[in-house]
C-alpha cells in the first residue's frame, strides 16, 4: 500500500497543476492572437493612396461646359441661337472685372452640357492657337444646320457629307465668327446635342489613362487613321459616345507640341467633393504629368462655391466644381 501524501504537499500539488494548466491556456491564447495579428501584417494592405484613387469611379461627375473667349458677344450669340439654335440660358455683366458673358445650349445647364462665351472690354481678337480642334453638334439634320450657318455668315470649310473613311455618318465643318471650328454630325435625337470637345494631345495613351485616373472618364471609341496620320481616342461619362458628351483627344503622328493660343480657356466638370478629387488628380500628375493651378475651396469669401483646377499632361485645363454648390448657383441667377 503506498503512503499518502500529506493535506497541505497535495494542495500544493494541485495548485501547482492549475498553474500550470492556467499557464498554457494563457500562451495559447497569446500565440493565437500573434498569429493572427501576424497574418494580418502579412495580409496586402490597402495603401491610402489606392482608396482615393478609387474616388472617381464613385463620384457624381458628366461636363458642365466649356468656356473660351469672343471678340463679340452680342454677334455670337446671334449667330449660336439662328445658325445653331441654341438657347440663351444666361447672360452677366462684370463692369468691376471688365467683361461680360453668355450661357448657352441645346437644354438647361442643370442636365446638358453649354458653352459660356466669355467677352473681355475692348479686346477683339483672340488667337485660337494649334492645338484647340473643334466643337462638336449633333443634329438630326446636317443640311439644314449648314444652310443655317451660310445664312449667318458662317465660313462652310466642309460641305455635309458621309464622314472620311467610308463611314455611312453625315458630318460638315463650319466656322463661326470668332473662328472656332465646329464639326455637325447627323444622328439620331440625343439628350447631348453639343456633344464633343476636341483636343490635340502630344501623347494619345498617356492622356486616356490620364483622363482614366484622374477624372474617371471611360475610354468610349479609339482608332487609327494612318493614311491620315492621326490616333483618335473619346473619353467620356457614360457607356454610349452617342449619348453622352465626350473629349475627343486626337494624336497626329510625330508632333508632341502645340500652341494654346489665348481663346479657349477650359472644360468644367461637376463632383461631389472637391477635395478628394483634387488629392487624385495630384496623385496621378505625379505618375503621368500635369499640375494642380488651385487647390481645392470656395472661389472668394463672397462666394462659396468650391472649385479646384489643373493641367493635363499637354496643358490642356480643367475646373471641377462641387454639383451642390454649382446648383444652388444657378437657382440664385433665376
């Protein structure tokens, strides 16, 4: 018969064994939370700059308008309402800042994109410069639209006529007074009759990943012309080129630069953060070129719009102004 232990050795014991058992779970529990916080550190983290780069594909963006100066204003507009038939949306005087401007379109600034004609006291004659292209009109009826134009004095530097190339669409060039070009197409109704902006760029894939990246535009057509020695590619909003307003970047062979002249100005764009979408636009200038030209905020203390602007790769610049404040702007012109 073996001895029994004495009370207090077997309470030691006992607890000795309790510690011990307390002691493991204790470093199970330990190895387990290292483990998992390891794996964790393994883990692909998401890097800030990867989420903000994903802001554009969320935002609320379509083009507001493109704006660009004239040497008359009252003329213009005579000529964009009887040649083209657009509508006088609006129309301001700036004695303080010596110039007056016009708002124009094919429907109301809340949904389709206008132009704003800008006119600076005493100045008459802009240059227009080699690198602006043309304005683009869809219209269901190119011939008439040109007889509209002849009408009103308009230079026809193109006659309708299937486009280059063999396609079956009607397209005409004409210029208007202030020596802008813009391309008629013939196409069925569409809720965006002023439908492009064209625009010579010096590298025609680092400005559609630019325009990709920084303002989460689609690549919506692209194609080469090599008898013509010129690249296309239309970027824009939307899925269909044909209902939506869209940059038309083109890259002729062999040429990087071109003149900007002094009569185009920009393209303004809506997004519903300002400040997000300025922190992109830096990060991906910093990857393929351009510049912020004014950080993110209200324009003035009297005026609490918030805006920010920038340069393309080519120079070519952009304003994205906030869709809240951009609405309740127009609602105070009413």
């Amino acid at each position: 018969m073996a001895p029994s232990l004495h009370p207090r050795r077997k309470d030691f014991l006992l607890n000795h064994h309790l510690l011990l058992i307390l002691i493991i779970c204790v470093l199970l529990c330990c190895e387990r939370a290292i483990g998992s916080r390891h794996a964790r550190l393994l883990a692909p983290a998401k890097a800030p700059s990867d989420e903000i780069l994903e802001w554009p594909t969320k935002d609320n963006r379509r083009f507001l308008r493109a704006v660009y100066r004239v040497g008359d204003l009252d003329r213009t507009i005579k000529f964009y309402t009887e040649g083209f038939g657009m509508k006088l949306l609006r129309k301001g005087d700036f004695p303080e800042k010596k110039y007056s401007n016009a708002f124009l379109g094919f429907g109301q600034e809340e949904t389709t994109f206008v132009v704003e004609l800008i006119y600076n006291y005493g100045v008459d004659n802009y240059d227009i410069g080699t690198g602006f292209g043309h304005l683009g009109i869809s219209t269901t009826d190119v011939y008439e639209m040109v007889e509209n134009v002849r009408a009103q004095g308009g230079i026809i530097t193109r006659e309708p006529g299937p486009a280059e190339g063999g396609a079956m669409a009607i397209v005409a060039f004409v210029k208007e007074p202030n020596g802008y070009e813009f391309e008629l197409l013939q196409r069925q109704p569409t809720p965006q009759p002023l439908s492009q902006v064209m625009l010579r760029v010096g590298d025609l894939d680092r400005s559609i990943n630019f325009y990709e990246k920084a303002l989460g535009m689609k690549l919506l057509l692209k194609f080469d012309r090599p008898e013509l020695n010129y690249t296309i590619g239309m970027v824009g909003y939307g899925d269909d080129q044909y209902e939506t307003t869209v940059l038309e970047l083109i890259y002729t062979y062999g040429v990087t630069r071109y003149t900007k002249g002094n009569a185009y100005e920009q393209v303004v764009i809506s997004t519903d953060d300002v400040y997000k979408s300025a922190l992109v636009v830096n990060l991906v200038s910093q990857e393929l070129g351009g510049k912020i030209t004014r950080r993110p905020g209200p324009i003035s203390p009297r005026i609490n719009t918030k805006i920010t602007s920038f340069l393309d790769p080519d120079g070519w610049k952009i304003v994205l102004v906030d869709n809240k404040d951009f609405l309740k702007e127009l609602k105070e012109e009413e």
